[in-house]
C-alpha cells in the first residue's frame, strides 16, 4: 500500500496535526496532555483526535495510526494480566531496540525509551509498575508478537465512526509469552504504600 493510500482517509487538517507528531516521544506528549477517556468505547483515531481523550485501547491505536503517518509500522502490542486490566501499548523499534507508547493512569504505564532488545526485556520493564489498586503485582504475560494494524485497513480502523472493539478482541485471541513461573507468582509480594501513591500521581 502506497503512503497516500494509508491515509487518504484522513481530512487535511488531521494529517497536518498527526504528522507535528514526529516521533514517538511526541505522541507522548500529545497523548498525556489528553484527558483520560473514562467510557466503555474504543474510539478510532480519527475521533480521539477530535475529542482529544482517550483510555488505554484507544491511546494506544492512535499512537499506532500516528506513527504509520509518519512513516512506521502501526503495531499494537498486548501486556496481560490477572486481577487486573490488560495493557496495550503501540511499540516501535530504533536500530533493533524496543520502545513503547501508551495511556494509562498509572504513571509507570507509558513511555519506554527505544532500548529494549526483546519484547520480554520491554515487558519485564513494566512488571514493578503494573499493579491494581490492592497493590498486587499482576503482568503475567506479554502477546508473543506485535500486531499490525495494516490488517484491519479494509474496515478503515483508522477513520471510521464505529468502534473497534474487533480489535481489542483479536489481542485477546493471539499467543501470548508468561513471564512468571508458578512459584514466582507464589512468592510475590505487594507494592507497598509509597510506590502504590507514587503510581497514582495525576490519576483521573
């Protein structure tokens, strides 16, 4: 698919503003200056950009369709996990190396730095920051392989008005890689008080 087709769908006026966005730590920004969509939708780019907020799935799809725009795969990647929501982030590679856009309310959720040489190196970078609110330490695995969203062009992911909840639940479907054995998982502690207000610093 030729770069105009990608976007095509995208008014003049969004592609300018997508494109300001030129790399991923600027679509961090954009998205952590964005209020934190608090609804059971999944939003397409198009429509987080036009009511500047969105929520984890939602965040991370934009960032994903912002980073095509300018010139990189839109790959979308599942963190899992138990007593807890899932986690999905867009990912991108700098010279081989791993990093990560998201939306979160916690503030360890988000950005990581292009210097991860595995997905399981990026995933583990999340464990101590990924807990519930009961301080539990709950990423349990990681989708063994990004998705690329090229693979849902045909019902135009990236502009319409529907929601995308297809593909919330195809992350559900892939393979995914644990990170804990079970006697890992039995010795675990919880996060205690200071590190579980530290995560929620900003929390909406």
């Amino acid at each position: 698919m030729r770069a105009d087709e990608k976007t095509a769908a995208f008014t003049s006026r969004e592609l300018r503003t997508l494109r300001s966005l030129r790399t991923p730590a600027h679509i961090q920004k954009f998205l952590d200056e964005m209020k934190y969509h608090k609804a059971s939708t999944a939003w397409s780019p198009r429509l987080v950009l036009e009511h500047r907020q969105a929520h984890c799935l939602e965040g991370a799809i934009f960032a994903a369709a912002t980073l095509r725009v300018n010139g990189c795969p839109a790959l979308l990647w599942d963190l899992e996990s138990v007593r807890d929501d899932d986690h999905v982030l867009a990912i991108f590679q700098v010279n081989k190396h791993w990093g990560a856009i998201g939306k979160s309310n916690f503030a360890g959720l988000r950005y990581r730095e292009p210097v991860y040489k595995s997905l399981r190196e990026l995933a583990m970078s999340y464990f101590d920051s990924y807990f519930n609110l009961l301080g539990e330490r709950t990423l349990r695995g990681f989708a063994t392989k990004p998705v690329d969203l090229k693979k849902f062009d045909s019902r135009n992911w990236m502009t319409t008005s529907e929601d995308l909840w297809y593909i919330a639940e195809h992350l559900c479907e892939i393979p995914h890689t644990r990170v804990l054995t079970p006697e890992m998982e039995k010795r675990l502690t919880r996060i205690g008080p200071r590190n579980l207000a530290a995560g929620q610093v900003g929390r909406q």
